[in-house]
C-alpha cells in the first residue's frame, strides 16, 4: 500500500513535468520557427523591393539614355563624328558613374554593327561585335526577341584584365531597352544597362541578420538568379529537394524545415514578383533552437530541481497517508490471522469431537455447520474414512520435534489435494502418529472402482514421501451411502491400523477385513509354550526362537486383542522361566524382558518385538553356556591338582579320582577328554613320566627307587614303559644327560 502511495505521486510529478516540458518545447519550437519565418519574410520582402527598385531605376535609366540627345547620335548615325562620339561616351560614363551599382552600360548601333561601351570590367568605347568582350550579349542582341524588354537578365561572362591579363568571371543583371521597327523586324538599335550581381548580392544581406544566413534568388524553374556565395549564377538548384517543395507551392510564400547540404535548415521563401523571381533564405536549424535548446536545458534542470523536491514532498506525504492507513491494514491482518486461526483450530475440534463421539448433529445441523467452516463435505453422497498414521513416529518426533504439527497439516494438504478429482476431503489431525481424512464423493452416483482407490492411496502415499520425505500406512473404511455413518467408523478403523504390527510400514489396511477376524476364535497354543519353557531351561536359543515366532505369527489372522493378549503372555511366560533360571543357576547378569513389551504401546511392526524376545533367548543361551562352561573348568582343574598331588601313589587312577570328587568315572572321564583332549589315565602316565626323568637327572637314586617313588607298581614296568615313550632305557637315559652335560660345560669353560 506504501508503495502504491509512493509510486502513484512520484508517477504522477514526473508525468506532469514530462508531459508539460516536452508540449512547452514544441511548442517554443513552433514559435520560435514562426517568428524567424516572419522576419525573414520581411526581410525578403524588403530585398523584393530593393531589388524592384533597382529595376525600375535600369528600366529609367535605360529610357533616359534612349531619348538623350546627345547619346542618341550613337543610336541612329551611321558614321558620327569623333567630336559626337566622344560627347555621348562623356555622358555613358557621366549616367554609369552616377548610379554605383551600374557595372556598364552598351549603346548598340543596328545599323553599324557596333558597341559603344562604359565599363568598370573591360575596355571602354567602341567594340565591334567580333570584338566585344562580353559575347553573351551579342547572342542575346542577336535573339532580341526571347527576352522582355526592361526585365533583369541574370548571366556570367569572362572579363580580362587588360593590365594584368587575368580572365575573372563577371556576374551581371542586363536590361534591354531597343528598336526594333524596321522592314525586315530586326534590332535598329538598343541601351543596355548592366546592373553588378554583387550589388545584388549586397541588397540580399543588407538587412541585419546575426544568424548566420544565407540568402539568394531563383526563378520559377529554380535556376539561381543571384549567388548564395557556393555556386555562380544561373546554378540549376531544380534539383534540390527543398527547391523542389518551394516550386511546389507556386504562388505562396511559406516556410519548410530541410536538410540543406546535409544540415537541418529552416528554408523561408517567398511568392513570386513581378519579375517571376523567389526570394529564399537558409537558416541552420541549430542556429535557430540554439535559444530552445538553452531554454530546454533550464527547464530540465529545474524539472529536476521540482521532481527532486517533489520526491521528497512524496515521501513524506506518503508516510503521513500511509501511517493511518498501515495501522487500519494491520489491526485488519490481525485480526484476519486471529479469525483464520481460530476457524481452523474450531474446526479441527468440531471434526475431531464428532469422530470421538463426544458431539452428535442432526444432519441438516451437520450441513449448516461443515457450510460454516468452508467445508464442501456433501453429507448425502457416498463417503468413506482414511487413517494416516506416519510410520516410525518415534524417530520422526527426534527428527522433527517442533514441527511434526506442520508436517501433519501438511499430510492433510496433499491428501486433499491428490484425491481433489474425484473426492471432497476434510483433513483432521487426531494427535501423535494419526491422521483422518473423510472423503465425501463429488458426484451422488458414484461408482466404487476398488483398482482405482488403490492407485489413489499409492499416490497419496508416494506424494508424501516425495514432498515431506514420511512413510504413512493407511487404513480404509468401508464405503457408506453418507456421510454421517462415517462418523462411527473411528475405532473400527483404529482397532485396524494396529495390524501395521504384521503388514509393516507404508502397508493398505483394508478395515473390513481386520473386523472379519472377530468371527474366528482364538485357543493359546499351551502345548507349544512348554517346548519354548523347555528350550529356555536348556538354553537352546534357535529352538525357542522358532516356537516363539509360529506362536506369535498364528495370532496375525486374529484381532488385535488377541495379539496383544498373546505377547502378554509370553512375555510373563518368559520372565518367569528366566526367573527360575536366575535363582537356579544364580546368573551374574539377571535377564529380564520390558513390561513395554506386554503394552505394544511404542511398538509399530512385530519386527520390533520379535527383536527383543530373540535378543533375550540368545542372551540367556550365552549365559548358561558360561556357566557351565566355568563349572567344567574348575572340575577340571581339580582332577589336575589330584594328579600332581598323588602321582607317587600306586592306587592313582580314573576310580580313585572320581571317587574322591564324588561322581561318575564315566562323566569325569569324558568331561576330561573333551576339554583337554587327552585321557585321564593317559594324563597320569605323562606326570609320572615327567617325574621320573627329572630324577633321573637330579637325583642320584637308584631306577628301582625312582620307579617307586613316581607310583609305578615294579621296575620293571617302569623301564618297559620308559623305553616305550622315550626310546632307551632310564640308565642309558641317565648316561646320555649326564655326557651332554659334561659336553656343555667343557664348551663354557673353552669360551
């Protein structure tokens, strides 16, 4: 809202500077075009008039030489005499003097052929025709009749200088006046006054202009009369396209804006005088706005100026506009979020309070109610209930602590949105891992097409798990005529999404079917529990591992009750069996299964179950096996110590040793050889042996002494038994240890 404030007043300075500077500019630009239109106009015009002036002055001029008496014998005398001659040349140059801006003038005798000039450019008096230095004039004489008698005739002819010898062109305006009464209708005679094309061109700047213009005349075909100072008279500028658009308006003076010599000019012209002639002046167009452009600058700078002020003025004027206005917005956004939030979280519970069963509504109360909450649920077409419940919950709640609200409103969201198409949906959160989602069909003929709903649950299961990265596992209901009966479905379907328990995560539950299994009775396999109490006792794990998963697989065709009975009473069964096994045996480590177990409370999947009733059979079979395992060590070390001990007695046997230690020969013996490897009797053999060789070579007693005292019954069974396991006999055995010895010590003493 502030910065539609803000933008629309800062929108609206620039536009109005913008819009009022750029009409101000063109419209300065018009005037100023205008008022340099009108001033050229006058001035041509006053040119127009200077330039008449001059002609009427040649046109007198011209009359008053033909009627000069002195100067017509030059006219009409064949032959005159010197003394006329030289009279009427004084009073040429006397005429050519008096006016500054005749260049010469030509006295034509038709009769003799001959030219009687006053000059400022080439020679003066008499010229013959061949003669004359101004050839164009003989041609034009010659055709007399193309031209009007009194009208300037702009040409150019070559002048030397008789001094210098330099040829120069001449730019002249010739006014004929002539006779030409005769028999045979040609020249008698005539005055020619030749006006100087740069006086012309001094009557075209003498009025003051400080633009750097350019003047000059043309006539109706464009020829240029006068010099514009880049090209000489009779220049052809009929091809010029501003020339072109001049002759275009024959008979109206005007103005035109055209390039001229590739710059933008201002071209004001005239109408044609009486002599048919334009007068035309160029003005650089540059020249012209040089004022505009000044003024153009100003005006940007002070538009600048104003938008800079006006710019602050907007911010300022926007924030007091705006102050009011924010804190209206605000108490309204305010109290939309409070209005938002609260209809939502009294929608939830209206929902959540009829699927508990704590609220009940008529129908027509129902629909004004769901009609108030923005519900489109249409209570009158066929409907059905989802479960939702997110799979590993415990671990998500790690996961995602605080934000498990969003993620079950997001759970909602996508299963509205994926089953929009052919369902009104109305998410509910129920608490912990539980989502309902009531879906009324849009259409009241609706066809139930179970392969279709299967797909829709898929995809409302893989959108989860694409979007918020969660496995769910649905329960469905039966569908109803409407959507009241929905409504009475909640625990039916609560009691089915416990059989998650066998079908594993992301599993479809289909709630009529779990409810089918109440028809079957349930007998506990009391026959199959004394076999695991059995393999318990005797610690055979795998066993008891295979009793306990039949027992607790049989009850997942069998309500849940009767699950979760089961577990409970294996779980007392087992503790009880590791409580006889625990005082019994007086384990180290006493084991124990959790109560949690019995509860099913945190549990999701049997796995987990089953898990810590095969963890505890294996513990406890590791358990017993140490025990004995330790037992038979310590017995073991017993009937070693007896060995050691009575070696030297005769009556030492396999007998006396288990009749000592109270128990079975049989059993001590093949206890014995399964942990040693070796016979008893064997054993004492070996002790004996070992006995009798360290006296052998220690001792100096006889073999018959040694032989009594290591317990053998006769000496000679003792050397038959010596040489059996050594190979000689005990006094050769005796010699032998006794001559390595000696053999020892020399080579100690030698080094």
């Amino acid at each position: 809202m502030y910065r539609n404030i803000l933008l629309s007043i800062v929108l609206s300075i620039v536009i109005t500077l913008l819009v009022s500077s750029t009409i101000l500019y063109f419209n300065f630009d018009n005037i100023a075009l205008k008022q340099v239109y009108e001033s050229d106009s006058n001035s041509l015009l006053q040119t127009s008039q200077e330039i008449r002036t001059i002609t009427e002055t040649a046109t007198s001029l011209s009359f008053q030489i033909y009627r000069d008496f002195v100067i017509s014998k030059l006219l009409f005398y064949d032959k005159p005499d010197i003394y006329d001659v030289q009279g009427s040349m004084a009073q040429l140059n006397l005429y050519r003097l008096a006016m500054p801006f005749i260049d010469s003038i030509y006295v034509y005798n038709g009769t003799s052929e001959l030219f009687y000039v006053s000059s400022n450019n080439f020679q003066n008096g008499i010229q013959t025709k061949a003669n004359l230095g101004d050839p164009g004039m003989v041609d034009i004489l010659d055709h007399f009749q193309d031209y009007i008698p009194f009208l300037p005739i702009p040409r150019t002819f070559k002048s030397t200088n008789v001094s210098s010898l330099q040829t120069t062109t001449v730019g002249i305006y010739s006014y004929l006046c002539y006779d030409a009464i005769n028999l045979n209708n040609s020249l008698n005679s005539a005055v020619v006054v030749n006006i100087s094309e740069s006086f012309f061109n001094k009557s075209l700047k003498k009025i003051a202009n400080n633009r750097a213009s350019n003047e000059f005349i043309i006539n109706k075909e464009g020829v240029l009369i006068s010099t514009d100072g880049s090209n000489p008279v009779l220049s052809n500028y009929g091809d010029r396209s501003y020339i072109q658009k001049i002759i275009a308006h024959a008979s109206s003076p005007g103005y035109l804006v055209d390039n001229v010599n590739d710059n933008p000019s201002l071209i004001s012209y005239t109408a044609p005088d009486s002599l048919g002639w334009r007068y035309v002046r160029t003005t650089p167009y540059t020249i012209i706005t040089k004022e505009i452009r000044d003024m153009r600058l100003k005006t940007i700078y002070i538009s600048l100026s104003i938008l800079l002020v006006g710019l602050l003025l907007s911010f300022f004027m926007s924030k007091r506009l705006f102050g009011p206005i924010d804190k209206v917005i605000r108490s309204l956004k305010t109290l939309e979020i409070e209005k938002r939030d609260n209809l939502q979280i009294l929608r939830q519970n209206f929902l959540r309070n009829i699927m508990l069963g704590r609220d009940a509504y008529h129908p027509q109360a129902l629909k004004s109610k769901l009609a108030y909450f923005g519900s489109k649920i249409t209570i009158n077409h066929p409907s059905l209930l989802l479960m939702v419940k997110i799979d590993k919950y415990e671990e998500s709640t790690r996961t995602y602590k605080d934000q498990l609200t969003l993620l079950r409103y997001a759970i909602m969201n996508i299963g509205t949105e994926v089953s929009s198409s052919t369902f009104h949906a109305e998410g509910i959160d129920m608490g912990d891992d539980q989502i309902l989602l009531l879906l009324s069909a849009k259409e009241a003929d609706f066809k139930w097409d179970p392969l279709s709903f299967t797909a829709l649950l898929h995809n409302i299961q893989s959108s989860i798990s694409s979007f918020i990265k969660l496995s769910v596992s649905i329960t469905v209901s039966p569908l109803q005529d409407e959507t009241i009966p929905c409504f009475q479905l909640y625990k039916q379907l609560l009691e089915a999404s416990y059989h998650r328990l066998f079908r594993g995560h992301g599993c479809i539950i289909w709630s009529d079917e779990i409810i089918a299994y109440r028809t079957k009775e349930y007998k506990f396999p009391s026959q199959k529990e004394k076999q695991l109490v059995d393999c318990l006792m005797t610690g055979d794990s795998e066993e008891a591992e295979l009793l306990y998963t039949e027992i607790v697989n049989e009850t997942s065709l069998y309500p849940y009750t009767v699950v979760h009975l089961a577990i409970s009473h294996l779980t007392l069964t087992v503790n009880n069996v590791l409580t006889t096994i625990n005082k019994n045996h007086a384990l180290a480590f006493p084991l124990y299964l959790d109560a949690d177990v019995a509860s099913l409370t945190h549990v999701e999947i049997i796995e987990e179950i089953n898990v810590q009733f095969i963890d505890v059979f294996n513990q406890l079979q590791k358990k017993l096996d140490e025990k004995r395992s330790s037992k038979h060590v310590e017995l073991i070390k017993k009937m070693n110590d007896i060995i050691d001990r009575d070696y030297a007695n005769q009556n030492l046997s396999l007998n006396s040793i288990a009749d000592e230690l109270a128990m079975s020969s049989i059993y001590i013996s093949r206890l014995y050889k399964q942990h040693t490897m070796a016979a008893i009797t064997d054993v004492i053999q070996d002790v004996r042996m070992s006995k009798s060789k360290d006296l052998l070579l220690n001792s100096s007693l006889s073999v018959a002494d040694i032989a009594e005292r290591t317990g053998f019954t006769s000496d000679s069974y003792f050397y038959r038994l010596f040489k059996k396991y050594n190979g000689i006999t005990p006094n050769d055995f005796r010699k032998q240890l006794k001559y390595e010895n000696t053999l020892l010590q020399k080579g100690i003493e030698e080094r």
